[in-house]
C-alpha cells in the first residue's frame, strides 16, 4: 500500500488542498525554530570556547609577572645587578612568544568554511546577509601570509595580541602619574634637556634616517612608500627615553643627587614631549595633492598645534589637581578611591578633549603631590603612595613582558637591516645632539656645573621603554610604520639589556661615587645662593600664598597678606590653617633648607644646659612676609653661609656649638622655618 493524501490527513484530495498554505507555513517555522535553536548553542559554545582561551592568555601573563617578582626578589637577595626586573620581564616574554609561536599548534576545524572574495579595498566595516540574518564584521587588519593550519595558528597568537589603545587607556596612565606624584623637590624638571633636546634628537633622528631611506630606495630595498614625515615620525618615538633601569640602580647605590636629578628631571618631561610632538607631525598637512611635501604654513600650523596642545594639556592637569580636594577625611578607603578616580579621569578627560592625556596625568600628580597630598588623612597618604607605586610596577612589568611577547605573537613584522643599522646609529648620534650641546649651554648660567663624566653617564642612560614601545605599536597600517615597530623593538631590547645592565660598569669605568648621602647632599646645594631668581620668585609666591590658599600647611594667609587684606585673608584661611600654623605639610622639602626670601614664619627655641643637667626652655615665634627691608630674610642668609657643626632636618637647624663640662651652661638653638 502506497502513501497517499487521503490516507495521511484522513480527508478527500479536494477537502486537503485548502491546508496546504498552513501546513506549509508550519513546517517552515519549525524547521526554522530548530535551526535557530542550534545557532543558539553552537554560538554559546564558542562563547565558552573563546573565554575559556581568554582566561588562558591573561594566565599567561600572570604567570609571567609571577615568574619576574620571584626573579626580582632573588636577584636583590644575591645582589646582582647586571640585568634589571625590567630586562628580566622582556627574557620571560621571549621565552612565552617562542613556545608560542613554534612549540603550540591549534588543529583547524573541521566545520570552518574559508570563502574567498576578490575587493580592491578593505572596508572598515562588512555587513553580511545570511537567510535574511544580517551579521556585522569590523576589519582588524591582515589575518595571515599563510596558508592552511598556519592560520588557525596565526589566529591562537592573535588572542594574546592587546589593543593598542589598552597601553593608552589603562597601563600608560599609572606611569605616567606615579612619575608625577613621586617627584621630589630637588628632582627638578629640566627643561632645556626635554624640550629642546627632544626637538634636537627628533630632527637628528629624521634626518639621518631619510638619508638612509633615499639610500634604501635606489639600492631596491625598500618594499613600500616611506617619506620624510615618517622619518621624522620615527624620530620623535624614539627619542622618547625611560631610564628607569638605570634610576633604579642609581638609587640603590646612593649615586650622586645631582646626576640622579638631570636623568629624572629629563625623563619626566621627556616622554610628554614626545607624544606631542610625533601628534604634531602627523597633523602635518599641507595644501595640494602631495601631502608629503614641504610648506612652510603647513610647518607653522603643526608647531602652533604642538604648543596648543601642550600648553592645553598642561593646564587641564594643573586645573584637575588643583580641584581634587576631598572633604572624606573621616573616612580613607573613599578619599582614596575618589582621589584614583580624579587622578584617572583626568587622562580620559584629556583625549577626550583632544588633548594629550600623558601631559595632563602628568602634571596632574606633580600638582596633586604639591598641594592635594597634605589634605589627605594621614592613612590616605600612605595608601595613595603605596598604590600608585604597585600600579606602576605591575604596568611597566607588563608592558616589558609583553615587548618580548610581541617579538614573536606580531603578524607583520618588517626587519629590515639597513633600516636597522641606520636606526641604531641615528639614535646614538641624536642621543649625543642632545647631552653634549646643552650641557655646554647650560653651564654658562650654572654655578653647579655638569661634568664632563655626568654628561658621559647621561649618554649611556638613554634608554628607550613603554612609552616608546606604546607610541609605535598605536598605528601598524601601513608598510612603514610596521618596519618602525620592529626596529623599535630591537631598540627597546638592545638599550634595556646593554645600556641598563652595564651600568654599574659605567659608574666604576667613570668613577662615579656611589654611596653619597642624599640627605646632606641636598642641604649642601640647595641654597639660596644655588636657586636661580625666578626659582626663588616662584617658591616666595608658592609658600605665602597659593600653599596656604590651596592646602592646611602653611602659614596664615593673615601673617602673609598685606594688612588691607585682611577680611578676605581671614575668609580664605581655612581653620585647619591656624592648627598647623607651627607644623610642616610639604612632605616633598625633605632635607632642604629653603633657598629664597620664603621664610614666612620664624621661630626659636633655646635650649639651656648647665654641668648639673638642668634645662631651660625658651620659646620665641615671629612671621614676617616677603615685603622688602625683612630682617629675617637677612638673618637666614647669614645662617645659610655658616656650614660648620651644621644639620638640616626637614626644615629645622640645629647649631651644635663644640662644649667642654667645664665650660659656662651650654646653650643650643634650634631655628625653624616654616615654609
């Protein structure tokens, strides 16, 4: 017996063929109901899949910080100093990239189905019809030059590959703003060094490296298009220097402050002037169909936008800082989280603006410690301290890891060995542009000159790091800016390594001293006759006003203010001022007498002894402001030229004159100034 109509619906053919629409209609929604149903799972299953392989890569790198700090701890316990954490942590990331790259294979699915489509031109975003289902697609850029299982391979090494924005977004800011909130008083910035030298190093660089580009050209090998904005490009990234591998051995072996100071002062600036610089020439952009070409309003144009960049960004920083005060003193755990989150936002605030987040960070926490870290409780100073120095540590650890990482899980790397070779010498000559000009400069207005050898040492500390690892590893597009990454790379590794592992051997070939007491050191230099006069003008104004206004340190701004002044200094000078009057907040004037006429409070304290062990005390307390004719600004030079039996304590002087038991009641006096 056969199959037939009548049979299956129990009904005649002409009663049946009004349900066939309906009948249709219903196997369509189920047959379509179970494929849904499928694509359901097998979607959640690569969701499961693709985060069960997220949770492996960021183990990874875990493991690897895990494996640095064990490492860190035993090369300080043994004392070894020829390879810095660092160093260490990019040797780990090599090691990670190799077994990655060659040692671990992923087999290809079966189920995947690679279709090919001839397009002249990648579009940014790709927009796919699938049974009336729309699907959309981001471009990332080149999957693979291979072919078959290699690109499932490609595809796992892709997984541990980061967004170039999570450098920026996440990991560059606590660097950038522990450099900020750390910086000491007698760390001064040093300008001339950032500034110009980094403008000498970026053209140097430049122009030594399109010479070699034009070279490249005629000798056929270049692969690709690569003009001078590229090289000066180039040359702004990697003139981008972070010695922290060498300040971290200077610190440890106590060199001498000076030294220390120009390499940080330079360092700090440095990177800033970096990133706005290689902005501002890629804003160049000159009118006509070559956009390569030279014009001279096309130049000017990219200067004013570096200088309204960064003096944008500057004052977005300082403006942060000056208003990230807390009212939350009561209660630490949220002053301290509210002072990360304004910290934070003011690198987003930035880029979001249009500024550069790394100047406005900056100087955010130069401001932030100057002013905002004495209203803190004391339980937020601490926590705030020892957070920021974690978060730098594990970034930076992280972005070096990573640097070794890339050297193997990055698809489109372009070495190529003349580029290489004229890169390592455009470094070293740009480098040497910048230490040995300004350092002559320089000296013809110092009184405290840099040597000859601390020149030789500021040479040798130019490394490069995160910041120019981060700058180069934001834009791979194109054939030129992948051969700049690679040899960035090789820049990163070689300087790391050599340069900051051989300076211990540096210090000794230059006979550095090591060892030097920093504390007296500063009090040694740092003198009125030291400071230059707009330091001193800056430091009058800085303690007798804007600190008392912005902070509870202090004086009064009733003892500093002119007397017709006086309603609104009593309405600025909040009640905490007149409870801390006698106390010293600027926790960052360690060790340093002041150098200016800024001795807004005087006080004396005399203490008298005789043979029988009696005391008396006597206590004296005077304010004077910076008016002229102030004979307490005449005292304090003629004390701050007496050297001998002399200590500087946070701001106190004790004067120790040589006693003998058998001489009259011997007096000490302790003079304190209160800046």
């Amino acid at each position: 017996m056969g199959f037939t109509l009548r049979r299956f619906l129990g009904v005649t053919p002409s009663r049946a063929l009004p349900l066939l629409p309906f009948l249709l209609t219903l196997l369509f929604v189920k047959s379509r109901g179970e494929s849904n149903a499928m694509d359901n799972v097998a979607t959640e299953r690569l969701a499961e899949e693709s985060h069960r392989q997220d949770s492996a890569n960021l183990l990874i790198f875990i493991m690897l910080l895990t494996l640095t700090i064990l490492t860190i701890w035993l090369f300080k316990h043994r004392r070894f100093r020829f390879l810095h954490e660092t160093g260490l942590a990019m040797i780990y990331g090599l090691l990670v990239g190799v077994i990655l790259r060659f040692g671990v294979h992923v087999p290809q699915s079966i189920s995947d189905v690679v279709l090919s489509c001839a397009v002249n031109a990648s579009p940014a975003t790709l927009l796919v019809n699938v049974s009336g289902r729309f699907y959309e697609y981001t471009l990332k850029g080149e999957v693979s030059r291979g072919k078959g299982h290699q690109v499932q391979d490609d595809e796992m090494l892709r997984k541990v590959t980061f967004d170039p924005e999570v450098f920026f977004n996440i990991l560059l800011p606590p660097i950038i703003f522990h450099a900020g909130y750390s910086l000491k008083r007698e760390h001064r910035l040093h300008p001339g060094f950032a500034f110009i030298g980094t403008v000498i190093s970026c053209f140097v660089i430049g122009l030594i490296m399109y010479g070699f580009v034009s070279f490249m050209k005629v000798v056929g090998q270049l692969g690709g298009d690569f003009f001078f904005t590229d090289c000066l490009f180039f040359g702004a990234i990697v003139s981008a220097t972070d010695p922290v591998t060498v300040l971290a051995i200077f610190n440890e072996l106590k060199v001498d402050v000076d030294l220390y100071a120009l390499l940080f002062g330079e360092s700090v600036l440095n990177d800033a002037v970096a990133i706005v610089l290689s902005s501002s020439i890629v804003a160049y952009q000159p009118t006509g169909d070559n956009s390569h070409s030279f014009e001279a309003m096309a130049l000017l144009k990219s200067f004013g936008i570096f200088l309204g960049v960064f003096s944008g960004s500057f004052a977005l920083g300082v403006a942060t800082g000056f208003m990230t005060f807390t009212k939350l003193r009561d209660f630490p755990l949220l002053e301290t989280a509210l002072f990360f989150l304004m910290s934070w936002s003011t690198f987003l605030l930035a880029e979001a603006c249009g500024f550069t987040g790394v100047v406005a960070v900056l100087f955010c926490g130069i401001t932030q410690a100057h002013y905002t870290f004495n209203n803190l409780s004391p339980d937020s100073q601490d926590r705030t301290k020892q957070l920021f120095e974690l978060l730098n540590f594990l970034a930076e650890n992280f972005i070096f890891s990573y640097m070794g990482l890339t050297l193997f899980s990055f698809q489109s790397h372009v070495f190529n060995p003349l580029f290489i070779i004229g890169a390592f010498l455009a470094v070293f000559i740009g480098r040497a542009a910048n230490i040995y000009p300004l350092s002559f400069l320089l000296n013809l207005g110092r009184k405290n000159k840099i040597g000859s050898k601390f020149q030789h040492v500021m040479m040798f500390a130019g490394l490069r790091g995160a910041m120019t690892f981060a700058l180069s590893i934001r834009d791979t597009a194109t054939y030129a800016r992948q051969m700049m990454f690679s040899t960035t790379l090789l820049i990163v590794f070689f300087t790391v390594w050599i340069c900051g592992g051989g300076t211990t051997p540096m210090l000794s070939f230059m006979s550095i001293p090591v060892g030097v007491d920093s504390d007296q050191d500063n009090t040694r230099r740092n003198t009125k006759h030291e400071s230059a006069w707009p330091f001193r003008i800056w430091y009058n104004f800085d303690h007798n006003y804007l600190k008392p206004l912005l902070t509870h340190s202090g004086p009064p701004l009733t003892a500093t203010m002119p007397a017709c002044c006086g309603p609104l200094a009593r309405c600025l000078t909040s009640p905490q001022a007149y409870e801390n009057e006698g106390q010293l907040h600027d926790d960052d004037s360690d060790f340093i007498l002041n150098d200016a006429n800024v001795s807004s409070m005087y006080a004396d304290v005399t203490v008298t002894t005789d043979a029988s062990g009696s005391r008396t005390t006597n206590h004296k307390h005077s304010y004077a402001t910076s008016s002229g004719g102030n004979p307490f600004d005449e005292g304090l030079d003629q004390e701050l030229s007496m050297a001998e039996n002399e200590v500087a304590i946070r701001g106190t002087r004790l004067v120790l004159p040589m006693d003998d038991p058998v001489e009259p009641p011997t007096t000490v006096t302790l003079h304190g100034y209160l800046f």
